[in-house]
C-alpha cells in the first residue's frame, strides 16, 4: 500500500472528477495522502477535503508565491485551523527563487514566521525550495524546531546528506523516472531506506509513462518501481518502508 506525502487535489485540475478519484484510491492500493495548502484559501479546501475522507489529511501553509497572505492576522488563521485534528503538517513553506514576483525578504520573513507557528504547534514541516538551496538550509539550519520533509527533492547528493543532516525526510516524485533526472536517480540509491518518502504534487510531474498528463496518486506505483529497479530492491519493499516513513513524519496511527 502506498502513501502519497504530498498531493494538491483541491486544484481545478481536479474539479471534474475530484470525488470519484479520490473514493477510487484505497481500492487501487493508496492507503492515504496529504493533501498540501499553498495558500489560506487552499489551506482551507484542504482541511475540508480532509474531513470528508478517513485517508485523507491536510497540511496548512502558505507557499512562498503567495507569501504577502503570511501578514499577523494570516498566521492567526492558520493557528486556528493547525488545531483540526486532521491537520498533520504546516506547509508547503519555503523558498522559490525561479520567478522574482515575490521579494526574496517577503518570501525569507514569510518562512521564518511560519516555521515559528511549526514549533508552537509541533507539527513538522513541509519544505518548498526551488532554486533557493543556500538561503533555504540557511533559515532550516537556525528555525527547524520540528520534523520536516524537503518536498520534490532536486538536489545532489552532497545537499542530500545536509537535509538529512537536520533530521529531515526526501521526498521524490514522478522526476526520478526522467531521462534526464540523473543527480535524482542517485539520490534515490543513496537516501536511507528510513528517510525516504513518495509523492506525486499532483496535478504536476507525472512520472513516466504518464509524463505530461495530469498527474495523481495513482501514479505513485512508476515513481515506486523506478526507485526500486536503482537499488535494487522489490517495489513492495519501497511502498511499505515509505508509506512507514510518511505515518512516522506525520503522526498517523495505524
Ligand atoms: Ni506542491
């Protein structure tokens, strides 16, 4: 059974057919997933995704894209809704220096303010780092009071060992199974099998053979075999440890 540790199905991708999908999941060996916030907005949806589903969980946060909404009031809003019972993680939180709509102090505060609400609730962390590596572990190194996941991990094996270093979990998704994901791969055969976790960040980064379609949890078996087939174990093993690991990370019972 596998775990999907980070899955954004309140997306309009997902408006067609979002019920159906998510009810198809236990059935086609998905045990459970969160689903992630990016916003206050999200964050709701999430939680009320959440409430609807006994395998589904939230996390709240607010993405660094959308870092203005981390004003006093927004990390108010965001405490309240932590005390849901379904709410497992604060995130996705973090750094994204790829486009510069957002001022990098805005997105650095924004982070800082919201790893703080981490430790006072206790709840670990779920990071977004996007071409924002330094500054990223820089901030983790000093604010990280709590367990933590580094989200669609994309960097080498040397980065690797600094995120496992804090403590934290790797999750990777459907980029290990690409042609050209050749530092990914070898993080997948280098992260210990106890730190490792499985995502999707459905809609986006379908694995291979499905790669640019609309991606799901379903997907989650190409992702599972490719890391498989690189260390050289069975795909039953790599969902059990994982789907472990992510019950472990977050808390969950059973
Ligand atoms: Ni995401």
């Amino acid at each position: 059974m596998y775990f999907d540790s980070h899955a954004h199905y309140t997306d309009e991708a997902f408006a067609a057919d979002r019920e159906s999908l998510i009810k198809s999941l236990p059935g086609e060996g998905i045990e459970g997933f969160v689903n992630i916030g990016a916003s206050i907005a999200e964050s709701m949806h999430a939680v009320n995704l959440a409430e609807q589903y006994p395998y589904a969980y939230a996390a709240i946060g607010v993405h660094p894209e959308n870092a203005a909404e981390v004003t006093a009031q927004g990390i108010e809003q965001l405490r309240r809704l932590s005390e849901h019972e379904k709410v497992v993680a604060i995130g996705e939180i973090g750094l994204d220096y790829h486009y510069d709509d957002v001022p990098r102090d805005v997105q650095k505060d924004a982070f800082r303010k919201q790893l703080a609400l981490a430790e006072s609730t206790g709840l670990p962390v779920v990071i977004h780092d996007r071409e924002a590596h330094g500054d990223t572990m820089d901030i983790l190194r000093k604010h990280l009071k709590t367990g933590g996941v580094m989200h669609c991990f994309s960097g080498s094996t040397e980065l690797a060992r600094e995120v496992l270093d804090l403590g934290m979990y790797i999750a990777l998704g459907g980029v290990v199974t690409y042609k050209n994901a050749v530092k990914t791969v070898e993080v997948a055969k280098t992260v210990p099998l106890d730190k490792l976790l499985l995502e999707t960040d459905c809609p986006y980064l379908s694995p291979v053979p499905n790669r640019g379609k609309r991606n799901s949890s379903l997907n989650l078996p190409f992702t599972a075999a490719k890391i498989a087939e690189v260390r050289g174990i069975s795909i039953a093993e790599v969902a059990a440890r994982t789907t472990e690991n992510a019950k472990r990370l977050f808390g969950i019972l059973g």
